[in-house]
C-alpha cells in the first residue's frame, strides 16, 4: 500500500524530505507558503555564502601585489552587482529543487497551512489535505525583541540586511554568535565600520574557547570592535544613526544597526493548539529520535524541533523521519556528530566537544594543537591564519572532538565527523596517510600532538621556539 506523506515547509528539510520519500515510493504532498528552499536557500546559507565567497576574492585581489600579480586600478566593491551575483545563484538553486521535485513526482502547492487534525491539513486556497502521516519542517524565523524599533532599513535582521539599495558607512551589531559574526566580516571586508555588542566573553562564545579566542584576535586584526559581557538595553533612533544602550554605560553610534540574537521556530501559525499537540517553551516541537511528536502521525523535522538549528541537521532529520514513516531501517543521529561550519574570515570548523564541554562531563581530556602557519599549502596559499585543535579521552585514545579556524576549515572538519561517527580513536587521525602538502596535514599534526608523538613539536622544543594557537595573529 503507497503511503501518502503531507509536508508542510519547503526548506532543506521539507524538500529533502520529500524527495527522498518520494524516491522510495511514497507518495508527498509539500505546501511551501513563501518560497521553495526556505530560509536556508533564501536568506540564509547560499546568498551569505556567495557573498563570503565575493568577499574572499575581493581580500585576494587587494593583496594581489605581495604574490608578484600587478593590477591597474582599484578593485571597488559594488553592492548592487554584489546582489545582482547572490540573486543569480538563488534562482539557480532554488529552480533545481523545484525540477528534482517534479521529476520525483512530488505535488507542490503554494499556500499557508495548518493542521486540521492529526492526519490532515487545511491549505488556504486549496482546501483539506489528508495524508497517512504530516511531517512539519516549517523552519524558524530571526527573533525581533520588542523593545528594539525595528523599521527593516535602519534597524534590521539578517533577512532585511539583503535587501538593502546602499551599504552603511558604519554598523553595531546585536549578538555574538553565528549569524552577528559572519556578517561582521562580510560588512568590514566592503568598508563598512563594524561593532559587534555581544553576551560572552569573545566572539562565538559557545565553542571551544581557544577557537572562540583566535576569531576574537582576528576581528582585532581587521580593526572590527568587539564590545563582550555586554546586553544591549535599548536601541534609539535618531537622524542619520543608531545608538546602542548597553551594560556599563556603554553608548554605541551608528548608521544602522543588525540584531543577530537567535531564531525561534515558526510554530505560531500551524494550529498546534487547536489538536492538543504541546510545543515548548520556545514554540519547538518536542520530538523523539524518529522526530515523532506525540502523535504518532505527525513528526517534525529541522528548526521546527528546536533541536540543531542547521540546515544539513534539518535534511538529515527529515530522512530519519521519513524512514521511519515508510517503515525502514532508520538511521539516528547524535547531535555532537553534526559538524558546524561559520563563514567568517578565517572560516571554523567544528565537530564534537569543546575541551571544557568533555572536562565538565567528567571525562579525562587531553588536547593537541597546530598552528597552521606551519604548513607549506598555507605558506604557499597566504593563508596564515589558523589552528587544528584535537580533543581525546586520555584513558582510550578516542576522539572526543575537532575544532578547526583557518582557509577551507568548513571542508576539513568532516575528517574528524567520520571518525567520531565511527566512535574512532586519534590514532585513527594519526595514522591516516595525509597528501603533502594539504591543509588537511595540520589535522594529522595535531592529533600526533595529543599523545606527544608531533615532530613539530619536538623540533620546537629543541630550537627553543615558543608556538602557540595565537602566534598566528601577531
């Protein structure tokens, strides 16, 4: 008997979702109220990364010099082009997915939906939708605290920032984490002033602190002002500028402002309430490792949960659902293998735990670094800045986590998610051939560094040469 699959939500894991039931014969019904790709394709992952990648090429141009190419003339950033380029790749993408959905069969419809009961969901325009299981990947939304006079050009999130005409001579920005440090980045490498206002103690407050500390050292490099330990009271609108309010009687001006403090699920409007399905504190829809929610009908894949809010966490979600719904061999997911990736100038690389995360489980850690100034590839590239830092569990070798800043570190962290997957030793890492010259050796480097087996370091010592994670930004 084909199974009917209603999915409401079109983003990385709405789409994904339905594609892969629909390639093992079910038939899906996916109703998208905005557009095909979410947040993810819209306004999030692909047109920031194309901006990081325009930014990455405009920083090489300028020290174009230093590696014997001469230019003629300046290399001037033009913002229009710039999202002339991102919009480009949007559609691209987002007419790809559209084409894998009509050629797997899927029926889309364009519509705001609700639940209408466990099995069925009523369409604006369309009517009632029933179907043998609902799988909600409604995604999340930028949060907007009330205090703050958000006017979608002065005071904006991240969603608005794109569709800005003209770039600001100057920026605070609200928050310290993923979204607040990679558009801090972005924004300095285009000349605008940036000040970035956030809760912890450094930049990316939430990983390994030495990882945390190095973006900090960098936003210093790049003159972009980091005021930590501070909350933002207020923001104020006056002619021609913002003012930021913050702990310690700290004022901040200028020209616009970006409010980067979270996301919280797009639950409000589905109607939950209406068939006694509970949300949490937060709206997010509380599921079990088959992303079940307490009807055993309806599951919930991607931010939606609450869970990881990362695109490739809400793809890989939506297949374990999936399969449980069609009654295969589902696949579980461990959060602490999802590797995360931040696009800021250098790039991070993150998987498993931080140091302090396994020292305040009890667990007996030892850590291995390298500086990645020591490669050739890196010498060769320019690319200096950077550190691998390895995480073990003294008592069995194995690998607890991999944290990686420097070029190409988004790529390079899925070394160290095999192997955690695989509940793997850093011998593994160790022992692994690794080309020469790659980026990817200062993985091997710092895994032989755990256990005190790196040449570096030993050659280090000899010669009396003092390296750490930091040397990188003197």
């Amino acid at each position: 008997m084909i199974k009917h699959i209603v999915i409401i939500g079109g983003g990385p894991a709405g789409y994904v979702g339905a594609i892969h039931a629909a390639t093992h014969g079910a038939k899906v019904t996916l109703v998208e109220a905005a557009e095909i790709g979410g947040t993810c394709l819209n306004q999030g992952c692909i047109p920031t990364k194309t901006l990081v990648a325009t930014c990455a090429l405009l920083e090489k141009i300028r020290h174009a010099a230093s590696v014997g190419i001469q230019l003629d003339g300046n290399a001037i950033p033009r913002w229009d082009a710039m999202k002339s380029s991102m919009n480009k790749t949007v559609n691209t993408l987002t007419g790809g997915v559209r084409a894998l959905l009509a050629d797997r069969g899927v029926i889309s419809i364009s519509g705001l939906a609700h639940m209408s009961g466990p099995q069925s969901v009523m369409v604006e325009g369309h009517g009632e939708i029933c179907g043998d299981f609902i799988l909600l990947c409604t995604g999340s939304h930028a949060i907007r605290p009330s205090t703050f006079p958000f006017d979608d050009e002065r005071v904006v999130t991240s969603d608005e920032l794109l569709r800005w005409e003209t770039l600001p001579r100057s920026l605070v920005i609200v928050g310290d984490g993923v979204i607040a440090c990679e558009f801090a980045f972005i924004m300095n490498t285009l000349g605008v002033e940036v000040t970035v206002i956030g809760m912890g103690k450094s930049p990316l407050s939430t990983l390994d602190h030495e990882i945390s500390a190095l973006i900090g050292y960098e936003m210093r490099k790049k003159k972009i002002r980091f005021v930590g330990n501070s909350a933002v009271r207020a923001l104020n609108l006056h002619a021609g500028s913002v003012t930021a309010e913050c702990d310690g009687d700290i004022t901040v001006e200028a020209e616009r402002a970006l409010v980067a403090v979270g996301r919280r699920p797009n639950t409000s409007a589905l109607g939950l309430e209406a068939i006694g399905l509970k949300t949490g504190a937060l709206g997010d829809i509380p599921v079990d490792e088959y992303m079940r929610s307490q009807f055993p009908s309806i599951y919930a894949a991607g931010d939606v949960n609450g869970r990881v809010l990362l695109a490739h966490a809400a793809s890989a979600q939506a297949r374990v659902a999936v399969d449980h719904m069609l009654g295969l061999a589902p696949r579980k997911i461990n959060a602490r293998d999802i590797p995360l990736a931040v696009f800021t100038s250098p790039e991070v690389g993150c998987v498993g735990l931080t140091e302090n995360e396994a020292k305040n489980m009890g667990i007996d850690v030892r850590c291995g670094t390298f500086n990645l100034r020591g490669l050739g590839k890196a010498q060769a590239m320019g690319e200096l800045s950077g550190m691998v830092k390895v995480v073990a569990e003294v008592q069995t070798g194995r690998l607890l986590g991999l944290h990686i800043v420097g070029a190409h570190a988004s790529d390079l962290v899925h070394e160290g998610a095999i192997i955690l997957r695989q509940a793997g030793t850093v011998e593994d890492l160790e022992h692994t051939i690794h080309a020469h010259p790659t980026l990817a050796e200062g993985i091997q480097e710092a895994a032989e560094d755990v256990f005190g087996h790196a040449i570096h370091k030993i050659l280090q010592k000899k010669e009396k040469i003092r390296v750490s994670p930091l040397d990188n930004c003197l």
